[in-house]
C-alpha cells in the first residue's frame, strides 16, 4: 500500500497515465521557458522518485514490475497517439513528452524485472531522461520562437513559419531526429538499450514471454508514432508553403541569446549520438 501511495505521488508529477491528464494542458498555455522546464525537469523528478522506489524496495518484485510496466505501456502508446492527432504545436510536443515518460517508465519496470540483469534497461532508462531533457529544450524553446512571431499555435496557422529559416529549421531537425531516435543521434542510443531491456527477458526466459513479445511490438509502433508526429511538425512548420503572410520582424525572428541557447544544445544532442560513451 505505501509503495503504492508512493507511486500514485511521483506518477501523478512524472505524467504517468492515469494522472497524465494535467500535462496535455498545462504545456499549451504556459510560456515556452516554463514549458521546457515542465518537460525536462519538473517530470524528470517524479521519474526518478519511482527509479528510486523501484531499486531500493521492489527490486526483485515481479507485482511491482508488472504494474510498471503495464502503465508506462499506456502512457508510452497513448501519449504517442494522441500527438499524432494534435493539431496544435505544444501540445502536440506535451503529448510527446507523455509518451516519451512511458518510455522511460518501461526501462525503470524491465530493471526491476531483470533484477541482477537489469543494467542494460538501468543504463537506458538513465540517459534516456537527460536525452529527451535535451531534446525538449530545442523543441519547446523552438515553439517559443513560433509563438512569438505568429502569435498562434495552431499547425493550420503557423504551416510555413519557418521555410526560410535555415538555422531555426536545422536545429528543429536535430532534436526532431534525436526523439525519433534515428541513428547518429542521442535518442538512438536511449531507445535502443531501452528496447534491449525487452529483449533481453525475452532471452533469458524461455516460456511465458508471450505478453513481452507484444510489449516489444507496440514499443515499436510507439517509436513508429514518434516519427510521424515529429515529421507532421517539421513538414508543416518548414517545408510547406505558407497560408498566411507571417509578420516579420524588423529585429530578426529570435534573439542572439535563443540562438545560442538552441545552437549549444543542438550541438550536445548530435555530440551525445556520435560519441555515446
């Protein structure tokens, strides 16, 4: 009951369904600083309470594991099919940060589950939460920069903003590709350990791994989900034509200091994919 109680606490600040609901309304309507925080940090802390819980009391426990597992599976698959549907750029990237925190929570479960054998899933789930800290700072902080110029966040609206904003479209891209978790980048690492966490307790136990095989196959379609609601983004905001005149700024479209904030972590998110050691 205490484990419990202590779950419901730390899933309810990590965004962990069922107490998801606060997340994919709190993201749209906060400024895009705020919205950063929320998603790297703030969530990132309730991930590591039930890290915390789960290594230190219900290491071994397989109840505990399977519970985990199972809400993380939801909040992995629901997070990522509701992004798809979401027409509206932050909460389309709230809804990506749910189902990226399932991700995450499935590592926590398969080291739990694993047990002695559990560092695979143990160092996945680790850089996984600094990876989509950093991914989330370049996509939150580049919706900002949406919002500011057009004043909207609906994708029907701002479709074409940044055609011809090659910086703003570059570093977009390579956080976009970090989360999608394409090879060279730092979600790729992440994502995979994570899936090998699967994988592995599928080997190392020969029967009644029925339920795992499933779990690894909606994993799979859940990263599917990812790449098409990030590639949804990028289409519509950088690479088709435009519905509306956007204003322009005299004084260009973001300050030196954003562009030195998205460039340097950019910048650490393709360092961290090539070198990951």
């Amino acid at each position: 009951i205490a484990g419990l109680l202590l779950l419901f606490g730390f899933g309810a600040k990590a965004g962990m369904f069922p107490l998801h609901i606060w997340l994919p309304k709190a993201h749209p309507v906060a400024p895009a600083p705020a919205s950063a925080l929320l998603s790297g940090m703030l969530t990132k802390t309730g991930i590591f309470g039930i890290l915390v819980v789960t290594s230190n009391i219900f290491l071994h426990d397989v109840i505990w594991g399977k519970v985990i597992l199972i809400l993380g599976i939801i909040t992995m698959l629901g997070g990522a099919v509701l992004a798809v549907f979401s027409v509206d750029l932050k909460r389309t990237l709230a809804c990506s940060s749910m189902s990226q925190i399932g991700f995450i929570i499935i590592g926590v479960a398969m080291t739990s589950l694993l047990g002695d054998h559990g560092a695979i899933p143990a160092y996945g789930t680790v850089l996984h939460m600094i990876n989509h800290t950093l991914i989330k700072l370049v996509l939150f902080t580049s919706a900002g920069v949406v919002y500011q110029n057009t004043h909207s966040l609906d994708l029907n609206k701002v479709q074409g903003f940044g055609r011809d904003k090659t910086f703003l479209k570059v570093v977009f891209a390579i956080a976009a590709m970090g989360i999608m978790g394409i090879p060279g980048f730092n979600g790729y690492i992440s994502k995979t350990l994570l899936h090998e966490g699967i994988v592995e307790y599928i080997h190392l136990h020969h029967t009644g791994v029925e339920l795992f095989k499933i779990i690894e196959a909606i994993f799979l379609l859940s990263g599917g989900f990812t790449v098409a609601y990030m590639t949804k983004l990028f289409i519509c905001i950088f690479v088709k034509d435009p519905v509306v005149t956007h204003h322009k700024n005299p004084h260009g479209y973001m300050s030196k200091r954003t562009a030195v904030v998205l460039g340097t972590v950019a910048t650490v998110i393709s360092v961290f994919g090539l070198f990951p050691h």
